[in-house]
C-alpha cells in the first residue's frame, strides 16, 4: 500500500507573501523594460519588509509602492493582523547584476544561461490538467479559502491558511482514496469553533473535494483547535521557501531552485517552465501516462548540457527515441525557450500563489498542449 502526499498555502502565507511581492516587482519592471534583469528577494517578519537583490534596467519602479500594493490585494489592511500595507516598514537593498554574470548572459548576440544548475519538469493523468493529484486538489483548497474570503462569505477568515491532502493509491500507483485533509485557517479571535467548522466544511472542503470525501476520511481543521495570529506577524517569510508548492507537491524531483522574483534569464524559471511544457505535450500527446523531463545547463552556455527523460508509467516510446523527438520539436536553448514561452511580458505575479503548473485558465504558455501532434509524428 502507497501514500501520496501535497500541501498548499494561500497567497496571505508569509513565504507566498514575499514570492509574490518578488514577481510583482519583476512585472513592474517588465512592464517598462522588456529586457531588465531582476532578482528580487524578500523578507518579512514582524511588521517589516526587506526588499533585496539585483536589478539592471532603463526603468525605474517604486518598489515599495509594488510592496504596499500586493498587501493590499492580498488582504493584509488591518492593524490589528500585526502585519499592514499602509503601517509596515519597508527597508530596500537593490543593485545591478553582477558584471562577471552579466558578460555570461549577454554575448554574441545570443542569451546565455544566467546559472548553472538541473530542472525538472513533470506531468501525469491523474487530473485533466495533468498534475498530480494530491497537489492540484492542495492548490483548489487554498485557493476557496482565499476565494471565500474576498467575497465575503466567510468574513470571519485571516489571509494566512495551509492545505494538505492525503490519496491512498491504488495497485496501479494512481490515487484511490482519499485518506486525509488537513485544512488550517486563520481566522477573526470572536468566531465560535462549532461556525468555524461548518462554514469551512460547507464552503471549502465539500465543493473542492466533491466525491473523495467518504465517512473514514479523517479531516483535520485547526488541528491545534485556534489560528488567530498568522502571516508575517506570526512566522517570518522568505521568497523562494516554498518549491514543492511551486512545483507538483513533492512528486518528481526538483532542482532547487526558486522561481519568484527571477526574469527569464534565469534558467531556475525558464528550464523548469520548458521542462513542464515538454512534459506535459508528451502525456496529452498518449505517449505515457506520466513524464519527467529533465534539462541542465552551465553558466553563459546557450544550450542544454543534458536532456533527460524519465518515464515511469505507460510509456511506449523509449526514452532515447523519445529525447531526440523533443530535441526536434522544443527550441531549448535560452533565447528558444524565452521566445516560445513569452517570457518578456509581465505575467509573474499571478504564477506565485497556488503553483506554477496545472492551472489551464490563466493563459500561460507552458500550459499549453499545441505541439503533441508534431511529437507524436516525431516518434514515429
């Protein structure tokens, strides 16, 4: 017997907190300067915010302004959270990119890669956007909480909020059961437990999870029975902290580094966003029921060094057979990968709560299933 388990956090966790004040700087500069070169990094705790990193660009943003905004729309307005968007201090640290990366990168008029490093991509057929079970349903949990929130159904909830599911498999490896839900939510100090858990039952965890919840699920909501102090008052965040989320739940590997707060030159984002594009063409394609691709690079290199295959379920193409037809049918180098997938335009922000992958309604490219056609001719 197999277990398979995903957690999730709302956009008012403090480490998604700083993820997406991070993408939303970069899309501010993005917006003015196509071509600027942003690593942002963000701290929170207490009532502080430390804003660091390193930008080269024509433009010029208000980078605190872009702070203040996110947490905002976030939801952190009150005093009374311990962590504002009008009351919280603001400290910046921003410098221009290192020039020895710099002359890596730009050369040749050609895009090198801006690190070294491996990245991985991944698609399944356990839900129809090809994701994992366990964490596509984290992420819906997550995101009814926010969404409840903001339309006032359940006024009484905070921003801060986890999720984690828990599918028994099957003999066939593919999730039969769901075996436990963990829901914490942060909410108002006067709400009534017995209220807490009927409005969340009611509208979170029966729409999400519709037919999976059976008399033996165990459900845990508020485990430690409170959930009042949260967000950056309660726990510090930290761009970058939440890569499982990002990515597919801790299934498949991940090659360490962070998304958030980087433009597209760096290959930490771009590989991984190719890798998952690639991925998830090869099981919409009918080529196997799940696939790992895997691409490494090497600082100022335009092409990859390596491009894996990893197919462990339902494959009939070897993978060799199956790496040629993806080198014939992805551009990978840097300046292919970017041109593919539109990585100029400002459409960070959005990507930083609630994965990166498997949400088809938001218009990213990577999440496109366009050239599954051109693989399977190319395999023939």
């Amino acid at each position: 017997m197999s277990y398979t388990s995903s957690e999730s956090v709302t956009e008012g966790h403090p480490d998604k907190v700083c993820d997406q004040i991070s993408d939303a700087i970069l899309d501010a500069y993005l917006t003015r300067d196509p071509m600027a070169r942003v690593a942002a990094e963000v701290l929170a705790s207490g009532n502080t915010l430390h804003i660091a990193g390193e930008i080269t660009s024509t433009a010029h943003v208000d980078v605190s302004a872009v702070a203040r905004g996110v947490l905002r729309r976030i939801g952190y307005t009150d005093p009374a959270l311990g962590f504002d968007a009008e009351g919280c201090f603001i400290l910046t640290d921003l410098h221009e990119q290192s020039p020895d990366i710099a002359m890596g990168v730009s050369r040749d008029a050609e895009l090198g890669a801006g690190d070294q490093g491996i990245f991985y991509g991944f698609a399944c057929d356990e839900t129809p956007v090809l994701m994992p079970a366990a964490i596509h349903y984290a992420h819906r949990l997550t995101e009814a909480l926010a969404r409840v929130r903001h339309t006032g159904r359940l006024p009484w909830l905070r921003p801060d909020g986890k999720a984690q599911v828990t599918f028994e498999n099957g003999p066939d490896g593919r999730p039969a059961v769901l075996r436990s839900l963990v829901l914490s939510a942060q909410h108002a100090p006067e709400i009534e437990r017995e209220e807490m858990l009927r409005g969340l039952i009611e509208e979170v965890i029966a729409p999400v999870m519709g037919h999976w919840l059976r008399a033996e699920t165990r459900v845990l909501i508020n485990p430690t029975g409170r959930f009042v102090l949260g967000g950056p008052a309660a726990d510090t965040g930290l761009t970058g902290r939440k890569l499982m989320v990002d990515t597919y739940g801790g299934i498949g590997r991940h090659g360490g580094g962070a998304f958030s707060g980087k433009d597209s030159t760096k290959v930490d984002r771009t590989a991984a966003y190719m890798c998952r594009y690639i991925a998830k063409n090869v099981v919409a394609a009918g080529i196997a029921q799940s696939c790992e691709v895997s691409l490494a690079f090497a600082i100022g290199q335009f092409h990859p060094e390596m491009v894996g295959i990893t197919l462990p379920r339902g494959c009939e193409v070897t993978p060799d057979r199956l790496e040629k037809a993806v080198r014939e049918v992805f551009p990978l180098s840097v300046a292919g990968m970017i041109d593919t997938l539109h990585l100029r335009r400002p459409i960070f922000e959005r990507t930083a709560a609630y994965g990166h992958f498997g949400r088809g309604t938001e218009g990213f490219p990577w999440e496109q299933t366009d050239r599954t056609v051109a693989l399977q001719k190319a395999c023939n």
